[in-house]
C-alpha cells in the first residue's frame, strides 16, 4: 500500500531541521551542512553526485532505504530553491544541476504559477499553486500506487503531521547544537498524531530513528 513518507532527514541535537538565513551560497541555512555529515560520504550520495565512489556502511543502508519505492516527492519551495517572491525569469531549475536525483515527478509548493520543467533523467518539476493536499493528491496520481516521499523542508514536514497526512518518518540525529534555524518539533506531539518508534540504529556519525504510525 502506498505510504506518505519523510526519510532520511537530518536534525540537531536541539532540534533544528535546518540552519538560519538559507542562500546560493548556504542552501542548508548556516551550518546546516552540519547536520548531513553522515550522509555525505555514503556510496548514495556520492551516486548522486556523479561519482562510483563512497562508503558502504550503517548510513548507506538508510540512505539507499530513503529511496526505495518512490513514486514521487513533495517539497517546499526553499528545497527546489533560493528564489522568493514571484518568479523573476525561467533560469533557476534547482539545486542539483541538469539531472536531479529524483528520477520522478517532483511537485513544489510555492504562492506563485510556473510552467512544469522536465529534467534529464526523468526528473518533472511540478509546482502546486493550491496548497499541500492538493499537491499531495497530485503527487498520488503520480505516484501510481508507489510511496510519496515529502522532502523537506522542515515548515512544509511540519504542514504534513499536523494534518495528519504522513505515516512514517526517519529521523537522523546528528551530534550538532545548531542553536537557531528551522525547529521540527516546536508545537509537536508525536505519540498523539499516533507515532510509534519502530526502529534506533547508531551509526558512528548519526542515530536513525524511525517513527511509524
């Protein structure tokens, strides 16, 4: 049966899911790139980043998990990009370049209209004008019976509990005190939106958790 997923997202030691002040050059918010430690070096990412290399190890294996079974992805639009405000011009396609790693549907929540960007390797943006049902129901015809996987950021995870709309989280805590940014929890009861702990794996840089309903 298909799931609303959030997979392998990171978070601080005092719950923050993002870093402050996102920009070109800080796309994570400052220090945020803290948080991803663990996944960097894994044999997943370094894929996605063009290259044969990479560990194999605890944190690939969530990694590689976080993107079984994914029939499209749901994100904010500070995660597709910098730009706020109405768009200026077509030029910004994202962050990863010509060939993102999706490989699926992708739909944007954004306040502002744009014509939909089809991207090597298979990868379609999509933006959602109507808000985050709306997208999530696009995202289901999409997804033809495969899981949804709602990327990030942390207000448009936050959006997705509080309707109750998600069925399983994994969680990485890293060993960081970011102090400020974008916190997950604030306002947040898990047990009461029926989350139950399922799984804790430590690795030697993060703590997995996952949360099912």
């Amino acid at each position: 049966m298909s799931k609303v997923r959030v997979a392998a997202f990171s978070i601080s030691l005092d719950g923050f899911g993002a870093g402050p002040n996102q920009s070109l050059q800080q796309p994570l918010g400052v220090r945020g790139e803290e948080l991803h430690q663990w996944v960097f070096p894994t044999r997943r990412f370094q894929q996605m980043m063009g290259k044969d290399d990479g560990t194999l190890d605890i944190d690939n294996d969530f990694a590689e998990r976080s993107f079984e079974n994914i029939g499209a992805w749901i994100l904010g639009r500070n995660m597709f990009g910098p730009v706020r405000g109405p768009w200026p011009d077509e030029e910004w396609k994202g962050w990863w370049g010509e060939e993102p790693p999706y490989h699926v549907d992708v739909f944007v929540l954004t306040h502002f209209p744009r014509v939909s960007i089809t991207m090597k390797g298979g990868t379609v943006f999509h933006f959602i004008t109507d808000g985050i049902e709306a997208a999530l129901d696009r995202a289901r015809e999409a997804a033809k019976g495969k899981d949804i996987r709602i990327g990030g950021g942390t207000a448009t995870i936050r959006q997705y509990l509080n309707k109750g709309l998600i069925d399983e989280m994994h969680l990485a805590f890293s060993p960081v005190v970011l102090g400020s940014g974008e916190h997950f929890f604030t306002g947040m009861d898990l047990p009461a939106l029926g989350f139950k702990q399922t799984e804790m794996v430590l690795s030697e840089k993060v703590v997995h958790v996952v949360l099912k309903k």
